[in-house]
C-alpha cells in the first residue's frame, strides 16, 4: 500500500503540474499528450521499480549495476564524441 500511496501522490503533483501548464499555455497538442503518457509511465515504472528492490533487498546488487551501467554510458557517449569526453 505503501508503493501505491507514493505513486498515486507523485502522479496527482504531476497532473497538477500539468493541468497549470495547460491553463497558462492553452489546450496541449498531440505531442505534448503523448510525451506526457511516457512520463507517466516512466515515473510509474521508477516508483515501482524503486520499492520493489528496496523491499527485496536488492540494493547493494542495483548500485552495483547501476555502476556498471553508467560505465557503459560513458563508453558510449565518449565513442560518440570521438574520445572526447
């Protein structure tokens, strides 16, 4: 119940957000609806995501990974700049 409290939360400030944003700018087009649906599934999916591997215990294995990950990233993105980073 926890999880589900924290998301709903986080969710209804982001439909707040964005209902302020539509009153200050006008009625959003299709893209903005459709940015904003991957949003809400992004920020559903990290809320999620996140408690499950706290309540499993899985921490110290996801900073590990997370590490390993980032490493990767930036392997990436220096490969991309020609080793300039």
């Amino acid at each position: 119940m926890i999880t589900a409290e924290k998301l709903f939360k986080t969710l209804e400030g982001f439909v707040a957000m964005n209902i302020s944003f539509d009153k200050k700018n006008g009625s959003p087009d299709k893209a903005i609806l459709k940015a904003r649906a991957a949003n809400y599934g992004l920020i559903r999916n990290a809320i999620i995501g996140s408690d499950f591997i706290t309540a499993q215990g899985l921490d110290k294995q996801y900073r590990k990974y997370e590490k390993k990950v980032d490493m990767e990233v930036a392997e990436i993105a220096a490969r991309g700049n020609n080793g300039k980073m």
